[in-house]
C-alpha cells in the first residue's frame, strides 16, 4: 500500500458547489474510486486549498489513473469538480502530490 497526499486550489466562490458536489457524488463515481484500487480517500478544505489523502493499494497506479481518466462517470464528474478548482502546478495537471514527510502507525 502507499499512501498520497496531493493539493489543489479551490475557486473560493466555487467552494460551496464544491461541497455540494462531493455530498452527493454522481453514481459510479465512488465505485471506479474503488475499482482503481484507491482506499480510504478523503478531501479536506483549509481556506483556498483542497487537500486529499488516499492509500493505493494495486501494482500499477498510472494503469488505474488511466482506466479511472477513460471512465465515463469520472469524466462527468471532473467536468463538474474541475471548474471549482485551480491547479497549482503545471498545465495538465490537476491536484499535485506532496511528499510524504512523516508517518506514524
């Protein structure tokens, strides 16, 4: 299992949508979360940025990104989160992962 910590600006006019959103996820949307083998997932708001946390529990991370991206739902779904946000990287790229500094069990 490895664990990810990633960040993402969000639109803070588009915070609330946002919110809303992720109250309600669009059917399947949770489903192929787990189907590409992400677990115990969560994102978390601290006034602009988005913080998410998920532990990858498969063998092949950039073959399951790439079945969740061709996914229909998921494309659906990050037609309507993707507007709330603002990346902090490089163009193409949404949330970016940080580096694991401290871990404790």
């Amino acid at each position: 299992m490895k664990r990810y910590g990633q960040i993402i600006k969000v639109i803070p006019e588009k915070l609330e949508e946002y919110k809303r959103l992720h109250a309600n996820p669009l059917k399947g949307v949770n489903e192929m979360i787990k189907e590409c083998n992400i677990r115990n997932y969560s994102i978390y708001n601290f006034g602009e940025y988005l913080f998410a946390y998920f532990e990858y529990i498969g063998t092949d991370y950039e073959a399951d990104m790439a079945k969740m991206a061709a996914d229909e739902n998921t494309r659906k779904w990050w037609a309507l989160t993707d507007p709330c946000q603002i990346s902090l990287g490089y163009a193409g790229c949404k949330w970016i992962d940080m580096q694991e500094l401290y871990h404790l069990d």
